[in-house]
C-alpha cells in the first residue's frame, strides 16, 4: 500500500509494515525511542566548492527499531509529525548535534570554524519557543550561535509568515543562520526569497540528479537571484565530477552530496576530518 504524503510524494511502507496496526506499533515505539537510545544522527559533509574543503556538516536522524531495523528517515519524520514527537525528538537532534560540533571543534582545534545544519519541522516552529530553545541548547553547549545553521522549508515558512518573519530575525540577531531548504520543489516562489530573512537557499537534489539543459537554466537563474540578494547558495544531492563542474562554473560556493560523502556516523567524521580531504 501506498501512502500520499503531500504533493507528488508517494511512501511505501516497508513489507510487513503496511497495517494500521504496525503503524500504531510503531508510534507507541518511537515514543521510547529516545530514552531506549534507539536514536543517532549521521552527519554529511557540506562542502565549500571553491576550497574544496569540509566546511560544516548536516545533522540527519536515524531511528533503528530493534525489530524492524532503521527505519527510512521521511518515514520517521512523517510519524513524528503526526503524533507531535517531533517537538522532544527536534530538541534533542539540536542539542546532539550541538554537543558533537564543541567535541570536534575541541578535538580539532586547527581546523577553520566548522558548523552544524539542523532540520526543524513547521510543528516545532510553530508550536514551540523556538528561539527561548536554541537560545538554551547555545548556552547549554557553549556553541557560539554562527556555528549553528536551521534548514526550513518554504511550505513552513508560508503557513504562517509575519510570525515566520519575526522568529527568524530574532535567530539571526543569536547569530544563527537560517537555510530555506528543498529549493526549487512545490511551491518555490522567487518574492519569499527576497521576502524572508533567510542567509542561505539550499537547492533541492532533485534538481540536480536530472541536470538537463532545463533544469541547468533553473539552477542557474536560482543561483543568479540569490547570489543579487546577497544570499549563499548550497546544492545538494551532487554525485558526479559533471555535475560539480558544472556547479562550480554557476560560481555556487557550496555542495553537499554522494560525491563527497554520504551521511556518516561519528568516528567516520573524525577520520574525514583528520584527513582533511579536498575535492
Ligand atoms: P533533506 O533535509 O532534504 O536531506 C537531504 C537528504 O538527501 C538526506 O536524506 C540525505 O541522506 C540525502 N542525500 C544526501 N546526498 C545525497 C545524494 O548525493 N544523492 C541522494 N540521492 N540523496 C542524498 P535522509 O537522511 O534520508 O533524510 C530525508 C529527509 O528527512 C530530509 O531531507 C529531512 O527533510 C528529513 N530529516 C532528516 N533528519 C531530520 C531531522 O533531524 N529533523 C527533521 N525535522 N527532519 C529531518
Ligand atoms: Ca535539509
Ligand atoms: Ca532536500
Ligand atoms: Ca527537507
């Protein structure tokens, strides 16, 4: 069976998962999923494309069910978001990820500033103190707040976008950057990037994974509009030696994608960072 979740997103449950029954198994689970310790993060690489150095990572979730295995991530976000687990599971990704950047700023101290990148879903921004948390989660953590990035979605920061507008500046005088991610997806639309307060336009990678002449004129026009609203553009999803060639001739100052690296658990970070690599 499949599942509609929203415009042109088809989910498929996983083969044995499919009845409502699992599905509320499931949400009674991850309900303990965070004391049991059943949650980690994989972090993925953000890279700056002129350097061709690590210049931050992506923090991404990842729930392993003892009996069901890892559970694909949009999956997990979806039932979150339903049963409101999100706003507890939101925080302690922030605060994680935040810890884990003061580790590797500590344990690599010659390095440039890294920074960490945090998805929050519209429940968490709509139905939390989203500042008074970082603002807590920063001190907490010691993390200057420029260390830390939000990716947001446009669709959340449509709902509701005089309050969106106000919450970001109060992020951004903390020193926090906010990202309007899944660029070029569903609604994109060209005045809220010049509207919103945000530093940064992350394009999506379904753009980039079929880079046709249409889609190249798309991300290039994407990148020429935020590059004259003094914003930095990121592409994620990028997977070939063509694709960033072609990205770097844009002049898009940074990638994220297979190429460089999957999302990858802490001690592979350590080793990408210890190495130093260069693309
Ligand atoms: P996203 O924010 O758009 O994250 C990028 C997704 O693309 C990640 O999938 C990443 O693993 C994948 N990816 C990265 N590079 C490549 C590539 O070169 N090729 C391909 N095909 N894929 C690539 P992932 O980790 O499965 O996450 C899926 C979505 O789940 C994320 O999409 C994000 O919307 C959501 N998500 C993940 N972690 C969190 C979280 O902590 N909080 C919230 N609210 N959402 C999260
Ligand atoms: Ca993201
Ligand atoms: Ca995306
Ligand atoms: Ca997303």
């Amino acid at each position: 069976r499949a599942k509609q979740l929203g415009r042109g997103r088809l989910e498929i449950f996983r083969p044995g998962m499919e009845d409502s029954g699992n599905r509320l198994r499931l949400e009674t689970d991850l309900s303990r999923a965070i004391e049991r310790g059943e949650l980690s993060l994989r972090y993925q690489p953000i890279v700056s494309l002129t350097s061709g150095q690590i210049v931050g990572f992506e923090a991404l979730v990842r729930w392993q069910h003892p009996e069901a295995g890892w559970i694909p991530s949009d999956q997990l976000i979806a039932i979150a978001e339903e049963t409101g687990l999100i706003i507890p599971i939101g925080l302690w990704v922030l605060q994680t990820a935040c810890q884990q950047l003061c580790r590797w700023q500590k344990q690599f101290p010659d390095l440039q500033p890294l920074t960490v990148s945090v998805n929050v879903s519209s429940k968490q921004f709509i139905q939390t103190d989203l500042v008074a948390q970082i603002t807590q989660v920063l001190q907490e953590t010691d993390l200057p707040g420029n260390h830390l990035k939000l990716e947001l979605t446009e669709s959340l920061l449509m709902e509701s976008e005089s309050a969106a507008i106000a919450m970001l500046s109060q992020l951004q005088e903390l020193g926090v950057q906010i990202l309007m991610d899944d660029f070029g997806t569903g609604y994109s639309n060209l005045a809220r990037m010049r509207n919103l307060p945000t530093d940064v336009v992350k394009v999506d990678k379904s753009l980039i994974q079929s880079l046709d002449a249409q889609n190249l004129a798309f991300v290039r026009g994407i990148v020429a509009l935020a590059h004259s609203l003094s914003k930095t553009v990121v592409v994620e999803g990028i997977e070939t030696q063509e694709q960033l060639a072609q990205l770097r001739e844009m002049d898009c100052a940074y990638g994220q994608g297979y190429l460089f690296s999957p999302p990858v658990d802490i001690a592979q970070v350590e080793n990408l960072l210890s190495q130093s690599p260069h693309w």
